[in-house]
C-alpha cells in the first residue's frame, strides 16, 4: 500500500513582475485577507485554513497556481507516483539541501510539492 498523501496548507500563485502590485493590492485591499511576510519577499494571505503565497516572477508571461501534498515518506510517496506515471519536475525550484520532499506536475501541468511537513 502506497504512504498516505494529503493536501497541505500552503498555495504558491508565481504571478509575473507587470501584475505583482495589482495582484497584491487585489487580495490586500480589494478582497481584505489578512496579509503577512514570514517569508519576505514573498507576500503571503491567510485564506480560511490555507496560506495564499504571492510570488514574483520576473520571467513568467502569465499567472501560476501550485499545490502542496503532504505525506508521511516523500520518497516512498514520490516513487509511488512515478510508478504511476506522474512527471517529477524538480527543476523547477531548488528546494535546497536536505529537504524531505519533490516537485510534480499533474496532468494538467499543475505544479505540486510534495513534502513531509514540519508536524504530520
């Protein structure tokens, strides 16, 4: 049986240079979630349980979403969906040395990080 995998908290919206201040202001002062920088330059907003990450993307053209999946063995979870078919895409930002997880894409070409949390 596979490790389990669940939805985590957090939503990264890499959003281009020419709508990060409209995108910001939009959730800020149009919409009204609570903001907060933990993470600066990153903006982030509480949205209900999840966090709303706001990033700016210089060579981006257009607006991304990505997802975050949390499971207990990121390896044994990660080998589990290539097994299944599942492109792993880890080039797409380097997470650094040590950690405990990887970067997928769904079919829809959706951008997922799937990673063993600080507390399951």
């Amino acid at each position: 049986m596979p490790t389990e995998i669940k939805g985590g908290f957090n939503i990264a919206m890499k959003v281009p240079s020419h709508q990060y201040e409209a995108v910001i202001s939009f959730y800020r002062d149009v919409v009204g979630l609570p903001p907060f920088d933990e993470k600066a330059p990153a903006m982030g907003f509480v949205l209900g349980p999840n966090r709303l990450w706001i990033d700016e993307v210089p060579n981006y053209s257009q607006a991304e979403i990505w997802l975050e999946l949390f499971t207990g063995d990121h390896e044994k979870a990660l080998d589990h969906l290539a097994a299944n078919g599942v492109v792993r895409c880890d080039a797409v930002e380097d997470l650094g040395e040590g950690f405990r997880g990887g970067w997928i894409m769904n079919p829809a070409n959706i951008v997922h990080l799937v990673r063993e949390p600080d507390a399951w």
